[in-house]
C-alpha cells in the first residue's frame, strides 16, 4: 500500500507540473533560537499552463495565514504536509502570498547557543526534506529562482544561496537579503547563521570564491582550504561549460549530518575538515571540497529526475573530484583511489543484489560504481568525444532535470558506441566487470607493483623477502609500500624487523602509519625505532603510536605522558582525550586525578561537538572511568541529531546493559533525565 500511494502522490505532483511553472519566490524570514521556529511571509509568482482546481505547495507541519491571491484572500487547506489552495485557475500569470510558521523537527538544526556565544543554525535539506522549514516542493522537477530575505542578531553572520543584495541594521537586528537569478529544486535550498570570518579569493573567470571560518580556527584557513580555487579553475575548464552561478561559498559548520552539502552556490561541510597542516596529512577538505564542487554542475544545474538516476549526480560527482585529485596529486594516486573503490565494488557485489539503475541502490552503487562507470566510458571512446558529450548534455539541460538516456543521448551523438550494451554491463547488472576493470587499472605503471604485491598474500615469507625489500627500497608509490607492510601482519618479527626497518626509512608518513598500526605487540628490541613514529607530523599516527608504546612498555609510561600532554589533535580532541584517559590509568602520574577525569567527562558533555563527545565516551566507557554523569551523558547522546552519534549511545548503553551493576545505574538516574532522554532509555531497558 506504502508503494501505491507513493506512485499516487508522484503521478498528481507530476500532474502539477504539467499545469503550474512556479517561476520564484520572495520568502521574508526571521529565525527564532530561542524557540527553535521559522517564521516569515512568501510571495510565489506562477504561471498556470493548464487549468487546474488546486495548486499543492509541500510544508511539513506549518501554520498558515493571511494567505491571498493575486491580491485577494483565497480559500485553502493545511493537511499538515501540504498547503492545497483551492481555485479555479485559468491561463496566466499568479502571485500567492502568505504568512507561516513552523517549529521543524528536522532539516533546521540549532547548534549551541547564543547564551555561550557559539551558536550555530543550518540547514540540510537533502533528497526532499527542505518543505520543514520553508513552504517548497519535494519534487526535484520543480525548479525555482529563490529568494530569501533573513532577519536574525546582528552580531551573527547569515549565509545563503546566492549574491548579497544588501543587508540592513535596525535596532539590533540586521536583514540579509539574498538573491538567485536561476531556478533550482527545493532541497539546494540552505541557510547557515553563526559567527564566521570570510576570505575571498576569485577564480580566473571572476567568480567569487568565499571561503568561511569560525574566529577560533583563522589560523586553519590554508591547509583547510587548501587547492579551493585551482581546484575551481580545474573543473570549470575540464567540465568545458561556465559555471552557472554569480558566487561559490563554502561554510563549514558543527555537527553536520554528512561530509559536505552541494547547496546551489553554498556548500555546508563538517567542521571535521577543519583541520591545520598537520591535521591535513590525515583528514583534509580536498576530495569533499571537489566532490561538491563539481555537483554545482552535476545536481544543482542539472538534477536527476527520480532516484532510479541518481548516479547522474553523484557518480559524475565523485568521477570528477578525482580528476580534481589527479590534477593535484598526480596519476599514481588517481590510479590508487580507482583501485581502492574497485576493490570496494568487488567485495560488496558478493551481497549487493541492487545495480546502480535503481532508487534502492546502494551509496557505494551510486557514488563508487557511477564514476567507475564515467572512468570505464571515458577511456573507451576518448578524451575528446567525451568532454564534447558531457559539455553538450549540460548545456542542453541546463536547470532542468535528466535521465541516463539523456547522457546516452548525447554520447550517440558525437560516437557509434553501444551505449545500450555498456549500460548493461556497468549500470543494470551487479556483476562487476573484473576483466575490464583490471586491464584499466594495468595502465598505470603503480598498479602493474600493486597487482604484483597482492599476487603475493599466499606465499611465505621468505619466497617474497627479495621482491618486498626491493620495493620498499624504491621509489614506488606508497600505496605500494603499504600494501607489502599490510602483508607483514601475521609474520613472526625476527623475520620481518628489517623489512619494517626499511618501511620507516621510508619517511613516508602513510606508510609509517601503515607500520604504526600493525605492530599492537612491540619488540623491546623495536621500542626506540617505533617511538620514532611520536614525532610524525601526523596525529593519527601519534594516536596509534602513543597507545601502543603505553600499553607495551608499562616502565616507560610516565616518559610517554610527559611528552605528549601538550597534544591537542584534530579538531575532535582525539590526542587529548587519550591522553587523559592513559594518564588516568598510570599509576603515581600524578596526585591530581580528579581533575584529569572532571576534564575527560567534560569532553564528553553537550558542551562539545559529537565527535569529540564520541572520542571522549569511548575512552570513558573502554578504560572503564564510568560514574552516574557519564551515563547521563551516554544517554544524551541518543537524542542527538548526527545520527551516528546517536547510534553509537544506543549500542554502547545496550552492552553496558547485559551486566546488572549498570542496569540498575541506568535505572537509578532515569528520573533526573528530561522528558526526551527518559523516552530512549526506557525504550533501551524494556
């Protein structure tokens, strides 16, 4: 019944759009922190096609008023998922206005507050959820020119889609008025308030390239944007059309759901990628950056009429941040980023029963099989024809909507290749095309090495000591170098110290990692060769190496500490939180471990981000620092947004559940819990 009511809902919206081209909106806006709510008056201007007796605007749970048409006032219906307005229309041009509010339970997302000084609002509004904050249409199909007008703080900044008109001061507050000169589909929509700083660069072509940041992370502004603007001068070129819009933002924001949003002209990504030059070396903004970049293009300027082609959006996506990629890091690491997907495909086709011409297929389909589907294309008809096909099918469809035979459209055009056959092999089948796939990646000198190492697994030792010593010798590419590391694993040490020796001659900090994590049992013999890896300009690697060294050399711990206590990390706390939780657990560190555990409970508190939280609960739980606050905010954690964080609450508090102690801990804070954290506990205990 679910699926018959879907296919009901799509056929009358479809109908909708056949008759009423919503042209663009003017939505007026104030934003509440205080009550977490929307408020504000819309003015759509349309045209009727055809005559209709109801025109359907999707708004998830709002109220509505003072609504009129053309001027006069107009009789509607609220069902609480759509405003219907009832009305003969005839041919023409329309205005509805109206005034709403809503109080969202998702998509508009409040992150601090202005109590602390640190608040955050944004948006995300993926796939069709923009209709729970701004009265719009889940449908992709419909496109229009939006316009937003914000009211908030003056003290705070608010970014939207689009070139800033003005902005305007009045008794403390101040009005943001932006505008689109192009439609779009509802859920590009975005708004994001809070306290940034703003660096703008301008690609060669003129467009503006504002770059934001917190106050508190300027100093990151390099290495996390780093390659932004050659990366958009790459693009533009490669993709061969302009690009389509008068400005490109980039914002990144707390808490974010995702990796990074392709919002028409303004990306919200997760403040994870934040990150300094050290912190660039393990977790960097490049390939998310590209990745969104390019759906300006591949989403936003032409969007996928129905999930069947949704690898129109984002195997092009992801194809086309890896050419970003190559452009940076050369073709060795392209061919490795290939390989690595491959390998991903590979062993996901084993279960995955769904191939990539399907709404329910999966993200590795959609995003890893899609642009493997674009290298494979690419490659078999040539560089020329396919710049000119893709350059051809944009402007075609430009702000418009596709399907796969529109690309397959334009590729017959310019090329007799069986599009038809192709689409088979690589877009309606889940077996993957091993033969062709290997014999793409045997172009690349790299991967020849990487095959040849793999080759190897099964043989022992001391069969393959000459071909790996040799290799770590080289001058091979280091996923090469980390591939024949990741094979010492099971080896006794006596046999493999040498190579592992020559591995962290290497100086290469991936792999230096390599060795850092497949050495849980250090040699006395290897201690001082591998504390050399605390020194890496890498803070994953100072993650692995400081545990290891700890939890092997009980003697030398107070030495480990007094090194590392200054360690910060990435921007999620992580060498601070071990450390603190390994300085807990030592013996005689020092007098003071109150003050220790206070600091590391803190950390786990709503007063942080997620993702330092997690860090934080995870040292807590696993070196057992567990009291009645750290339960609460275990418990907290359930009721978060990031959904992530929320599921690792909820598997962490159900193992602690199977031991009794615990149970009856939960059981005795359940009545100090607000109303939201009693409901998921209650539901965890029965």
């Amino acid at each position: 019944m679910k699926y018959l009511f879907l296919f009901i809902s799509s056929f009358i919206f479809a109908q909708q759009t056949q008759s009423i081209d919503f042209v663009s909106v003017l939505g007026k806006i104030a934003i509440n922190p205080t009550t977490k709510s929307v408020s504000g008056a819309v003015n759509y201007d349309f045209v009727v096609l055809k005559p209709i007796d109801t025109i359907k605007i999707d708004a998830q749970n709002m109220d509505f008023s003072e609504l009129k048409l053309n001027g006069k006032n107009i009789n509607y219906q609220n069902t609480g998922k759509e405003l219907q307005v009832i009305f003969p229309f005839k041919k023409g041009k329309n205005s509805l206005t109206f005034h709403y509010n809503a109080s969202p339970k998702q998509t508009l997302y409040f992150v601090g507050s202005t109590a602390t000084d640190d608040l955050q609002v944004w948006t995300q509004g993926q796939g069709k959820y923009s209709s729970h904050w701004f009265p719009s249409f889940d449908d992709v199909n419909e496109k229009v020119i939006f316009n937003l007008e914000i009211t908030f703080d003056k003290n705070y900044q608010v970014i939207s889609n689009g070139s800033l008109q003005f902005k305007s001061d009045l008794d403390g507050l101040s009005v943001w008025s932006y505008r689109m000169q192009k439609p779009m589909s509802s859920y590009l929509l975005m708004l994001a308030i809070g306290k940034f700083e703003q660096n703008i660069e301008k690609s060669k072509t003129g467009i503006p390239l504002e770059m934001h940041l917190e106050p508190k992370d300027l100093a990151k502004l390099e290495p996390t944007y780093r390659y932004s603007k050659r990366m958009f001068d790459f693009l533009e070129k490669e993709i061969g059309v302009k690009y389509p819009w008068k400005v490109y933002k980039q914002i990144p924001v707390r808490d974010f759901l995702y990796a990074g949003m392709e919002n028409t002209s303004a990306t919200l990504f997760s403040s994870r990628y934040v990150v300094d030059s050290i912190g660039f070396e393990d977790r960097n903004y490049i390939n998310v950056n590209a990745h969104e970049l390019a759906h300006q293009w591949f989403g936003d300027l032409i969007t996928a009429q129905s999930g069947k082609h949704h690898w129109l959006q984002e195997g092009f996506a992801t194809y086309y941040a890896l050419l970003a990629e190559r452009e940076i890091f050369g073709e060795d690491y392209f061919y490795s980023r290939l390989y690595e997907s491959a390998q991903q495909i590979k062993y996901a086709s084993r279960t995955d029963t769904i191939p990539v011409l399907n709404e329910k297929a999966s993200s590795l389909s959609f995003y890893q099989k899609g642009a493997w589907t674009l290298f494979a294309l690419h490659q078999a008809i040539g560089d020329k024809a396919f710049k000119k096909a893709v350059r051809n099918y944009l402007k075609k469809h430009a702000f418009k909507t596709v399907k796969t035979q529109d690309f397959w459209d334009e590729i017959n055009k310019i090329s007799d290749f069986d599009t038809n056959n192709f689409s088979k092999i690589w877009l309606e089948t889940t077996v993957v095309n091993n033969h062709e796939i290997n014999r793409l990646l045997l172009k690349n000198k790299t991967m020849k090495f990487l095959y040849e190492v793999e080759q190897l697994k099964k043989k022992t030792l001391e069969e393959k000591e000459v071909f790996c010593t040799e290799i770590l010798k080289s001058k091979a590419y280091f996923t090469v170098k980390e591939a024949v590391v990741n094979q010492l694993k099971s080896e006794k040490f006596e046999a493999k110290k040498a190579l592992l020796q020559l591995a962290l001659e290497t100086k290469n900090i991936q792999v230096r990692q390599a060795v850092a994590a497949s050495l849980s049992k250090i040699p006395l013999e290897f201690r001082v060769q591998y504390e050399s890896l605390l020194d890496d300009n890498s803070y994953q690697t100072r993650e692995i190496a400081l545990y290891y060294l700890w939890a092997n050399f009980p003697e030398f711990r107070i030495d480990y500490l007094d090194r590392s206590k200054d360690w910060i990390g990435f921007n999620d706390f992580n060498l601070k939180t071990l450390w603190l939780s390994l300085a807990i657990s030592t013996p005689n560190y020092t007098a003071d471990k109150e003050k220790l555990i206070n600091e590391l409970v803190l950390y786990s508190s709503p007063a942080y981000e997620a993702i330092t939280r997690q860090n934080a609960l995870e040292k807590l739980v696993s070196f057992k620092l567990i009291d009645d606050v750290v339960l609460k905010n275990l418990v907290n954690a359930t009721t978060h947004h990031m959904w992530q964080f929320s599921k690792y609450g909820r598997d962490t508090i159900r193992t602690l559940l199977k031991i009794e102690e615990w149970r009856t801990s939960f059981e005795r804070i359940l009545p100090d819990l607000n109303e939201k954290e009693q409901f998921q506990l209650n539901r965890l205990l029965n």
